[in-house]
C-alpha cells in the first residue's frame, strides 16, 4: 500500500523521508500548524531525550509520549490551575 500512498503524495511535512514520503503526486501534504503547548510540549520530550519522529510511519509522535498521553497531562495541569485559582480569589 505505501508505493500507491507515496505516489498520490506531494509532500512538505516536518518529517522529509523519500522512504516513507512521496514527491510530485496531486495531494499535497503541508505542514500543520502546531499550538504553542504543542511546540513546548515537544521541545521538553526532546530535552528529556525523546526522539520525534512521523506518526504516521512510525506511530507515536515521541517514544512513549502520545496525544492523549498530552491531553491527560494538560487537562490534569489545567485542573489545578483552576483550583488555585478558585482558592486565590474567593
């Protein structure tokens, strides 16, 4: 299946690999743009020793680290601002 998928490809993602990635197909692929906590989320995995990689090839975005393993952290990080919050001013 990935010869068809990489042939369908125009690829200008984050990950350039002509292993996994296509040129000159009709689909063009681009770059997302990426939330700030995102961009601090991944720059602190890699400062941990994380290695990024494509999540489409090789499935997680970091060795461990997945989207709802983030959301779980930020909404747990958001819960307890929200407490202090609520203790502070009330």
């Amino acid at each position: 299946m990935l010869p068809i998928f990489k042939s369908l490809e125009d690829y200008h993602g984050y990950f350039q690999n002509p292993r996994t990635h296509g040129k000159d197909g009709k689909l063009s692929v681009e770059k997302s743009h990426l939330h700030p906590c995102t961009l601090t989320l991944l720059k602190a995995a890699r400062e941990l020793g994380y290695k990024i990689r494509d999540p489409n090839t090789y499935g997680p975005i970091t060795e461990g680290m997945t989207y709802k393993c983030i959301g779980y952290f930020l909404k747990f990080e958001i819960l307890k601002i929200q407490d202090l919050l609520r203790w502070t001013f009330s």
